[in-house]
C-alpha cells in the first residue's frame, strides 16, 4: 500500500531533502533540519501523490490515510507529551501547505487547531495565560472560517474592530483575556449565522476540514494564475505539513521572524531579515505591524529606533546565527528561513533556497565559487538565465534631475517608471493597452498578482522587505519600493497624498527599487554595467558551453549592442525590416507593382545601392564573423501603399496611374498570405529580386575585404524552402551571381548558401535539401505555425486557454515544443547530417533564445543558436547550463 505520511522530528525523519517531489520544498526541508539536529517543533507531512489522488477521486481521501494520520499524530503526542483534544494539557498544531517549488502566499495555512470551548481553558492553564489562550483561539476560528468555512473575512474582521473600539482600545495589543473571550463569543455567532451550523468543536473534524481545505488551495484561481505564471504544472500538487504548534506570542520573551542567510535584494554576504516580538509568524509577512531589524548593522544603516535582535536577545540571535551558518554550509546555498522563539526556545520552522533577485544571484553564486562552498561550474548552475533580463536592462541615471516624493524600503531593485494605477485589474487593463503602469497599493494580497504581474514596478505604503509584494516583486524581477508609510492613500479616490503634493490616478512616477526613492514624472535611465561578477559568470559558462552564440540583428545599433553581449556571428539577418525604411520604401513599391520585369528591374537597380550599404556596415561591426542574410521573405503585399498620398508617390515614380496602380495592388491581395506568395517563391517567380539582394552581399563583401582587410563570410540563406528543387534553383541564382561580382572585381570570398527549415515537408525530406545547402537554420517561429497549423499571429485569443487545460505546458512560440516540432528538428538533422557530415546546423526562430528550447538544442546538437541582441548573454548562459545538464 502507497504510504502517503512520513513523519519527522524527536530524532525521527521518514524523508529528507532528497524527496522534494514527494513531500513538497517544506515537507522535504523540515524532515532534512530534523535528521542534522536542529531545532525543529515534530509534524508530519502528508504527500504530494495524495493531492493527486485526492482530485482523481473527486475531492475524497482513502480510509487507508485515516490511520496514518492517527499514527503521525501520536508521533507528535509522543514528543511533546500533549494530546491532541486533551481539554487539561492540549495538543496545538498547523497545518500548512507545501508544494514542490515555493509558491508564496498563494495556498492556505490554519494555525492554532485544536482549539475548541474546552481546550481553550486548558491552554490558559498550561501556558498560565488566559489572554493569550483566548487570543489564539479567536485567531483560530478567524483563519478557519475564512481558510475552511469560505466565510467572509470581512465581518470577523469588522467584528474585531467594534470589539476594539468597544473597549476605547487602540491595538490588539491593549486587549484583555476577558475582552478577547467575548470577541471568541461573537465570532461563533458569526459562524452559526453564515454557515448554519455551530463552529466545529471535534477537534478531528477541524483537523479534517483544514487538511482537505489545504489540498484544495492548490486548485484555487490565484494559485492557478501563479502556476501559469511560473510555468509550474498543475500535475504536481501540494503537501500537507501538520505540526505542532509553537507560539512567538508568549509574551517579551517570545519572538517570530523571517531571515534569509544572505541579501537576498543585492547579494551582500550579511544576515538579512525582520523579527516582531509577542508575535505569531503570520504578522510578520501580513505587513500589518512593521518589524524590527536583525541585525544592529540593518538597524543602524536604516536609522531605525527599536532594538534589533541582535540587540534585544542577544543570546537566542547568537544561536540563530549559529543555525544559519549551519544551514548554509548543508545546503550550500542562501536559505530563507522561518523561525519563532517561544520563551526565550528557538524553534526552525522553515529553511528553504532564498528567492533572489537576479543582481543577488549572480553576486551570490560568484561569492560562493569564490568562498569554496560552490564550484565553478556549480556557480554557472545557480543563476536562472532568463533572470539576467534584469541585468541587462537600464537604470537610474544617477545625474538625472530627480523630484523625490517620499522614500520606502529598496524592496526589490531596479527603476521603472509608468502612470500610476490603484488596484490590480486596472493595471492589467492599462498594460494590454501598451501602457507602462506602477501599481500603488497600501499593502498587496495574492489576489493581486495579475495587476503585479503587468506592472513595471509596485509601491506599497505598508510591509516590511519580506512582505508579500516584496517577496512576489523579487520573484518576478518586479521593481518594488515597500512600506513607504507617508503615503496617505485613497484608493476610492484614485489618489495618493505625499506631504503637500497629491498625485492622481494616471499621472507618472518612478520608483528606485535599489534605494526606495519614489519620485515624481519620469527619470532619466543609463545603460547597465556589464563588468564585474556579469563578465566573471559569462566566462566561467563559454568555458563550458558547446552551442555558439549569434543573433538576430539587422541594423546596425542592434549589431553593436549584441557584439558587446558576445554574440559570435549573426544568425539571422532580415533583409525585408531594410525595406522599410522612409527613404526607400517608394522605391519597393515600385518594385511590387511593376507589371513585368523590366519595371521591377529599374526599382531594383535603385535599392541595390541602399541594400550594399547596409551590408557593408554589418560585415565590418561583425568583422571576422560569420552573418547570414536572409533573402527576402515576406508576401509582397506587406509592402503595398495604403493612403492615397502613397500611391501617388509611386505614381509619380513610375509614371503609372493612381488608378491602375491600385489595380495592381487589389491583384496582389491574398487570401492566406503566411502561406501565400513568400519566401523563396518570391525568388522562383521573381528571381531578378533575389539576384539583386545577392549581388548587394556579394559587392559589400568585397568591398569590405579590401577595405579592412579583414574578409567577412557571408552565409546567403533561402527561406521557406519545401523541396529540394526549390533550394537548387536559388542556388545557381546565388552562384551565378557571385561569380559574376568577383569577376568584375578581381577577387574571390568564401560564402555558404543554406537554407531556412520552416516547413514540415523540408525537415522531412532534409536527407535531400543537405545535397545543395550547406547548411540548416530551423525558423521555428514558421515551423511551428506549419506544424501545429497555428496562426503565430492569431495564437493569443486561445492559447492561454491550451495552457491553462495542460494541452500545452507552455506557450510554443515562446518554449519550443519539444515533443512535436522538436520530432521534425531531430528528424531534420539526422538525415540532413547523414547526406552533408559537415552540415551547419542553426536556430533562429524566438526560440533560439528561451532557455528550455536552447537545452533542447543542445540535446540534437546545433552548432548554434541564435537570438535578439539583448538575450545573447541568456543564451551563453543557458547553452552553458545545457551543456553541464548534458
Ligand atoms: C522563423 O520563422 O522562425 C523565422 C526566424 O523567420 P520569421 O520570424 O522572420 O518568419
Ligand atoms: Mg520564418
């Protein structure tokens, strides 16, 4: 029979950090801190398989799991001498979710369980404290109502307020035992009222209740929105983790905390984190009081006022710190960790892999090559490739005027600046409109995620560092500025106040996630610094890596910018983003609607200038390395004039009429253009467009031969080749033309001619195309359209559906489909390699430059892949990471 409990604590671990799948990041953890003898209260975590079951059979657990649920919790009773339901010394324990990957704040949590009329007055007696025991058992039917019940947590809420204002008291602090035994009163009214039943007494049913309520978080709509997010499947599930309970809200000496082992915002090797005294762990990440500093450094640098931890328990920090170096050394990596100390006990509740910006990982892994806890390669492992995003993007310039409102914590860093919006959905709204919006909220909740998602960057009145906004911000590369308290917000009004300044829903600002400066209207940015631990990183991964590196550029800005990246070649060059340009534009259209080919000649005859400058300047910024050109690829009819003012400037070009030119141009129209009139068809049907492009290549190349000395190696590409036949006849175009330039100009260049692989048909019969072309670039944003029969221009309006139902774990055109479109490159490069041994192999669809499409790559052997200048450096990154994979 499947076990589906493992228990651990009291020198006993059924799992360990090994069993991550079975028992969820937490469950995994708890069980691996137990087994090396730290602190940790026991529990026991039910696995993953049985939230899987659990849906597979309709939302019902196997009688089997009854029993070993009453064997976890003996285990606990055995340990802390307690009963659970015991109404003189009773056993308390939380039941928390834990799925595989962390996913903060996203499922559900019940703390205090256990509680009911009778154990309440047992509690008090044990701990000698009346007020605290009718305060966790006001906090427990609270969090069970809402979590279990589905109650509404507004009226508990509202409920505590009255009680509060009743009384004349300020904070939950100044409330009695007797004040929060009558609240007890009322919110059991509330429940009888809402739910029509009385609250649960048996503390079995609650225990029940809370284990299939934390199961079914996992299917909830934030957590769904989150998984989706994150590319996490929905097939994994989550844990049960039930513990027994141990409280930071026993009074001065009682503490709760969050810590992270390093800076989890810039990397810096100083313990990082935030404590409240006479506290329950939930209040330190609520943001609803604002916590103390650890350390008297973070204090100090902060210019806080109440005491650190360091300073105010001296004693249980020293352990602490103690514990996290502990833990560093075991993991080998910054650990995020939850803790309480119940009278003057330090207990671990939590260690997990910290989440890291990608500044901090990248310092991080660095440092630890260095310190020797990590290898070279292991660093090259530790930072998420499509994280560097981050680095790579501008920031503040620090001369730039700035107008500062206000300043917050350096939540999360980096700048960004948009209108300001007051709640989520308006952001999300906002942003499908192409606008840059910052999020402004008094603190954000999980079901904010979406709105956070679309921003450019979040700022909150309330919350510590590790508040949710900070954590869900870091996570997502978000810049974050939090807790900046002079904010007055008015959400209703659509407005925030700053001092004497007001600033209305719409109006721009910019946040500084690296410093806390909120400022008004928009700052000036600077290009990032790609020196330092960047440059040490990306040498460490090409000392590893096999894949080369090139990109897809086309103007000359983009070619700098993806040299200094470290691309090695261009992979793809678009000729038809040439043709655009103002200047030349008449002159392609004139090209278009000429009726024969002595009209489309004379157009040519104007662009092949235009065309040799272009890859002129190309070929001498990629000195020494390999480009390829694509010839001309689009249907014609993305060309055509649609304004009157631009026909008759091709009028007037030509000569032609207005009128007979819009003929001309109703002739063109086609049905289904992406598979209509394009790519090398436009070559068979007009070759003398495709004998103009290759002349232009040919000329530049040798002129810049001579010209630097340095001889470029143009590789002419053919797109949207089917047959063999197709390929060959553009060949003898190409050949013929280049023989014909080096013969006018007395000297001869190395040049490839290969050809794109976008449809089904080419990869099939690839054994064929590789006896004329000398090499294979997979154009994966075709080959997928082809292959899936999907639209890549109409795909949005149901592809977020696909994914959502797991017909797609992800987007293809973002993460190629390995399964499908993968089958093809594979079949493609084995029969085009068994005709050309020496067949170059390349990919220069989007894909080329998404991490888990680059590891694919690796596993078919390309020799490169090639992507937009500023995902070069991901793609050294992740051809690096594939290659130790491999
Ligand atoms: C492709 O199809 O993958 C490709 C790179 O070409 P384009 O995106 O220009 O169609
Ligand atoms: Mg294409």
């Amino acid at each position: 029979m499947t076990q589906y409990v493992y228990r651990f604590g009291g020198g006993v671990s059924d799992g360990g950090a090994g069993d991550r799948n079975l028992l969820g990041g937490k469950g995994a953890n708890l069980a691996e801190m137990a087994s090396i003898g730290l602190p940790v209260p026991p529990g026991f975590t039910i696995s993953t398989e049985m939230c899987t079951r659990y849906y597979q059979e309709g939302e019902h657990f196997p009688d089997s799991l009854r029993a070993e649920v009453a064997n976890g919790l003996a285990h606990i009773e055995g340990i802390t001498g307690k009963t659970f339901g015991n109404p003189a010394d009773p056993l308390l324990v939380s039941v928390r979710s834990g799925a595989r990957v962390s996913m903060p704040g996203m499922m559900d949590t019940v703390l205090n369980l256990g509680l009911n009329d009778e154990t309440v007055e047992g509690l008090a007696a044990t701990s000698g404290d009346a007020r605290f025991a009718w305060d966790s058992y006001r906090r427990f039917i609270q969090m069970y109502s809402d979590v279990v019940l589905g109650l509404d947590h507004g009226s508990f809420e509202e409920a505590l307020e009255i009680a509060k204002e009743d009384q004349g008291h300020f904070l939950d602090t100044d409330m009695n035992a007797a004040d929060w035994q009558k609240l007890v009163g009322e919110y059991k009214r509330l429940v009888q009222e809402q739910w029509g039943k009385p609250f649960p007494q048996d503390v079995h049913d609650q225990l029940w209740g809370a284990i299939g309520a934390v199961f079914g978080s996992w299917q909830s709509e934030r957590a769904k929105v989150y998984r989706r997010l994150n590319d996490i499947p929905g097939g994994w599930g989550t844990a049960v983790n039930v513990q027994a309970m141990v409280f930071g809200n026993m009074g001065e000496t009682s503490a709760t905390g969050v810590a992270f082992t390093r800076n989890p915002s810039t990397g810096e090797r100083a313990y990082y984190g935030e404590f409240l005294i006479n506290a329950q762990g939930e209040d330190v990440v609520a943001g609803i009081r604002t916590p103390q500093y650890l350390t008297r450094a973070a204090r100090e640098a902060a210019g806080a006022k109440p005491a650190s931890m360091e300073e105010a328990m001296p004693e249980t920090f020293a352990e602490l710190a103690r514990v996290f170096e502990l833990l560093e050394t075991h993991y080998r990596d910054m650990q995020d960790i939850e803790f309480t100390v119940e009278r003057g006990k330090l207990w671990m509740l939590q260690t997990r892999n910290g989440k890291r910006t990608a500044k901090a990982a990248l310092k991080m892994a660095v440092d630890m090559a260095h310190e020797g806890l990590i290898t070279e390669e292991q660093a090259v492992g530790r930072v998420d490739p499509a994280a560097l995003d981050q680095l790579l993007h501008p920031t503040l310039d620090p001369d730039a005027p700035r107008d500062v409102l206000t300043k917050g914590l350096p939540a999360s860093p980096g700048a960004a600046s948009g209108a300001v919006v007051f709640d989520a959905d308006t952001a999300e709204k906002r942003a499908e409109l192409g606008d840059a919006v910052i999020l402004v909220r008094v603190e954000t909740s999980p079901e904010d995620i979406h709105g956070m998602h679309a921003a450019k960057g979040i700022l909150t009145a309330r919350g510590g560092m590790t508040s949710h906004a900070a954590v869900v911000a870091r996570g997502m590369g978000r810049p974050c500025v939090s807790g900046a308290g002079t904010l007055a917000i008015d959400a209703k009004a659509k407005l925030f106040r700053v001092g004497d300044r007001t600033i209305r829903e719409g109006e721009t600002i910019t946040i500084d996630g690296a410093t806390g400066e909120v400022m008004a209207g928009e700052v000036a940015t600077v290009q990032p610094e790609l020196a330092g631990d960047f440059g040490t990183l990306m040498e460490w991964a090409d000392k590893v890596r096999r894949l080369r590196v090139r990109t897809n550029a086309e103007t000359p800005a983009d070619c700098r910018t993806a040299r200094g990246f470290g691309a090695e070649g261009i992979g793809l060059c678009r000729t038809e983003h040439m043709f655009f340009d103002a200047a030349r534009i008449t002159a392609v259209r004139q090209m278009i609607l000429a009726t024969d080919e002595k009209g489309r000649r004379a157009a040519l005859a104007k662009l092949l200038p235009e065309q040799r400058g272009d890859f002129a300047e190309i070929f001498e910024i990629m000195a020494g390395l390999p480009v390829t050109i694509r010839l001309l690829d689009p249907p014609l009819h993305e060309f055509l004039p649609h304004e009157e003012a631009e026909f008759e400037e091709v009028a007037r070009a030509t000569g032609l009429g207005v009128e007979a030119l819009k003929r001309r141009a109703a002739e063109l129209h086609e049905f289904n253009p992406m598979l209509g009139h394009r790519g090398c068809r436009l070559g068979v049907t007009y070759p003398e467009i495709y004998e103009m492009q290759a002349r232009a290549i040919f000329e530049a190349a040798v002129e810049v031969a001579e010209k630097t000395g340095e001889a470029p190696i143009p590789e002419v590409m053919v797109p949207l080749v089917a047959t063999r036949r197709e390929l060959e006849l553009m060949k003898e175009l190409i050949d013929r033309t280049a023989e014909a330039v080096f013969a006018e100009k007395g000297r001869r260049l190395d040049y490839l001619v290969g050809t794109m692989i976008e449809l089904p048909r080419a990869a099939l019969k690839a054994g064929e195309v590789a006896e004329v072309g000398a090499f294979f670039s997979f154009g994966t944003n075709d080959l997928t359209q082809t292959t899936l029969g999907v639209s890549r221009d109409d795909a949005g309006r149901f592809l977020t559906s696909y994914v959502d139902k797991g017909i797609f774990l992800r987007d293809p055109f973002v993460s190629l489909d390995v399964e499908g479109v993968g089958e093809l490159i594979r079949i493609a490069a084995e029969r085009g390699r068994a005709t050309r041994p020496d067949l170059k192999l390349g990919i220069c669809g989007e894909h080329g430059g998404d991490p888990a499409s680059i590891a694919f790559c690796e596993s078919v052997r390309l020799d490169y892949v090639s992507a937009s200048p500023y995902r070069v450096p991901i793609a050294r990154l992740a051809a690096a990471q594939a290659a130790l994979r491999g």
